[in-house]
C-alpha cells in the first residue's frame, strides 16, 4: 500500500471519529428545542456535552489540516467548490463555541435563552450541511480536466445531497438522543428513550434509502459489507434502547456512524473527488496527493502524536462519566 492510500484512510478515519463525537455533540444541541421543556433541563443537556464539545472540534481540525498536507489539489477544490457551504459551517461552529461560554455570563433570562436558541441552530445546520457536502463529493461534482471546480452552488442542491443532509441530521440527531438517555437521570432520561425509537425509525427509513442509492451508483462487495453493518447496527441500537440499555444503544448507534462513513469512503477510492463531466478528470488519491517525502514526515508526525491524543480525550470522557439531572444543578442562576 502506498503512502497516499494509507493517508486516505487515515483521512477516512479522522472524518469517522468526528461524526461519531460531534454527531452526538450537535444531536444534544438540536435537543435543546425537542426534548428539553424548560431551562434547568436545557441546562441539563447542555452540560452533558459541555465538558467534551471542544475536544470532539479537534478531530474536524485535524481531518482538515490532513487533507491540506496530504492532498493539497483534493483541499483546494473542495474548499473553493463548497466554499459558501463550508463558510456557512464554519460561521455555525465559531458562534456555537460562543454561545458555549458566553450563556453563562449574564443572568437575564432573555440573555441565556438568545443563547441556547443560537446553540440549537448553530448545531441542526452542520449537522444537515455535513451530509450535503458529502453526498456531493461521493456523487460526484462537475471538475474540469484542470481539476477545478466549476458548477455553481446550486448544484450541490441536488436530490441525493439533500437526502445526505436529512440522513446525517436525523442520526446524529437519534446518536444525541441515546447519549441523553445514557448521561441522564429522571424524567429526561425517559422521555429521551421515547424521544430516541421516533427518531431512530425515521432515521432507518431515509438511512436506508441512501446508503441503497449509494451503492446502486457506485457501490462494490466492500461497501455493501458496510451498508449491511450500518443498517444491522441501527435497528440493534433501537431494540437495545427499548429495552433499557443506554450503553449498548450509543456503542451501536456509534457502530451505524462509523459503517455509514466507511460504506462512503469505500465507495469513493481510489477517488476523492469524482468528476461528472469527465471520469478521467476526477481528483484520485494518486493526483491530488502530496509528494512521497511529504507524506513521510506526516507519517511519522501523526505516530507519535496520535496516541498522545487518543489517551487525552479519552481521559476527559472517563472524568466526566457520571449521569446528571436537574438536581444536580446548582442553585445560583449562572
């Protein structure tokens, strides 16, 4: 295996790791509106998510910063193509961490809902715009033979986009459900449970349609092996929330994400971005990679910083692993 393919796994793993972290991070914020009926349980849910939010950017960061040192073509075009979607993402995430730390400045009721308010959209719109940006990149976008871009941003409006969009909406949304049931005690703890077989069914429906469409398009053995786990895992993730098992229910629908993601990068190699107007105009690992020796010192850079990152942030999950409610909340307004 080559340097480039193995940096196009890592990429793959690093975007995997990301969905699975933030998708229950933006699944809680969109909860904010649907689950919480009044602000000692929007705090609640907050909280869940507010020791580790910051932590989960860091792998959107990284997944970032890789593709621009190990394919700088792949990284050009697609920040210039999606530039006005990834502007709209990133606007999202520099006004979520606001509302993070700004919420509890100020104890005026009027203050702190402005704030929520902000951090549940600022959560739904990545969370749809992810899938979008995606779905257009496994689909395929209109690349010319000088590996540019050139269709306009309504073209990334297209069917199968839209329904990446509303596919990764719904699960991160159900992913943050189960985290709820998992992080919480009491009421909130139930009505997320209930919450979560809702969601997690609409979820199965469009999943299902997509990932099929996916690999009708451009599918292969490998592919449908994932699509096979994704949906196996789903439909385990909401048997085992109706019985009770929050544990196994967040394991399994964190299974769904990571074989979702696998099922799309599997589809696209030996592309990262296929071309529509012209097939042997597509940016490949090979074309849109760095050179070899670049690609070595990567390598070697991400051995040794990797694991100091893992055990990090898995240190700060294991901290904050207790279950909280409204009871736990302290008395002070802010």
């Amino acid at each position: 295996m080559e340097l480039h393919d193995v940096w196009f796994v890592l990429i793959a793993v690093l975007w995997t790791g990301y969905f699975f972290l933030e998708g229950f991070d933006f699944g809680v914020g969109v909860l904010t509106k649907l689950l919480a009926r009044n602000r000692p349980e929007k705090r609640v849910l907050i909280n869940t998510i507010g020791p580790v939010w910051d932590g989960n950017e860091v792998w959107l960061l990284t997944a970032g910063g890789a593709t621009f040192a190990a394919f700088p073509e792949w990284y050009a075009t697609l920040f210039s193509g999606f530039y006005l979607q990834l502007l709209v993402i990133l606007v999202c995430l520099i006004v979520r961490g606001v509302a993070f730390e700004y919420r509890v400045k100020r104890p005026e009721e009027s203050w702190q809902r402005n704030w929520e308010t902000a951090i549940f959209w600022t959560s739904l719109i990545p969370a749809f715009l992810w899938g979008v940006a995606f779905g257009n990149i496994v689909h395929g976008v209109k690349i010319d033979r000088d590996l540019e871009y050139v269709g306009s941003v309504w073209d990334l409006l297209n069917p199968y986009a839209l329904l990446g969009g509303l596919v990764t909406l719904t699960l991160f949304t159900f992913h943050g459900t189960v985290f709820t049931a998992l992080k919480t005690v009491g009421e909130i703890r139930e009505r997320a449970r209930a919450l979560a077989l809702r969601v997690g069914l609409t979820t199965a429906v469009l999943a299902l349609v997509f990932l099929v469409w996916t690999q009708a398009h451009s599918g292969n053995g490998k592919s449908l092996v994932a699509l096979v786990v994704a949906v196996a895992a789903l439909v385990a993730a909401l048997v085992a929330n109706q019985a009770g098992r929050e544990g196994w229910s967040f394991a399994l629908s964190g299974v769904t994400i990571v074989a979702a993601v696998a099922m799309l990068f599997l589809t696209l190699f030996p592309n990262v971005m296929p071309s529509t107007l012209n097939a042997d105009w597509s940016l490949t690992v090979t074309n849109a990679s760095s050179s070899p020796y670049t690609l070595k010192i990567m390598t070697w850079l991400a051995v040794i910083a990797t694991p100091v990152v893992l055990l990090y942030q898995g240190w700060t999950y294991w901290v904050f692993r207790k279950r909280i409610g409204t009871q736990h909340l302290a008395d002070a307004a802010h």
